[in-house]
C-alpha cells in the first residue's frame, strides 16, 4: 500500500493510514511495519460466497492529508 501510493513508511504513519471493510468483518488490515496489506484473519470462500462465481471482497485506504 505505501508503494501504490508513494509514500515512506513514516509519511503513511504520519497520515493516519486505515482500512475500512464492507459490512461488519475487517478481512484485511495495514501493516505498520511493512506498509504492507495482509489478511486480519482466514478468509473462508465457500462461507462468503456460496452460490456467486465472481467473489470479490472490497475495502477503502483512508489517508489523511491531499494526495
């Protein structure tokens, strides 16, 4: 995530990073160290989307500040 948006590790700290899920459950999250976005817990196909072919799980960075 720091590299898709260009910013250093200290600049994405700095702009208060964040992720937002659909729904209630946060499938992913921000990894302060890294910059890197990783799964918050397993993420299980079959429960989520049962009948859908196309599975697509959604989520927003916030980052304070003008881009």
């Amino acid at each position: 995530v720091a590299k898709d948006l260009a910013l250093d590790l200290p600049a994405l700290q700095d702009r208060g990073a964040d992720l937002v899920s659909e729904g209630g459950t946060q499938y992913f999250s921000l990894h302060r160290k890294t910059g890197h976005l990783v799964t918050a817990e397993r993420i299980d196909r079959e429960q989520l989307c049962r009948l859908v072919e196309k599975c697509v799980l959604r989520c927003e960075v916030i980052v304070e500040g003008e881009m």
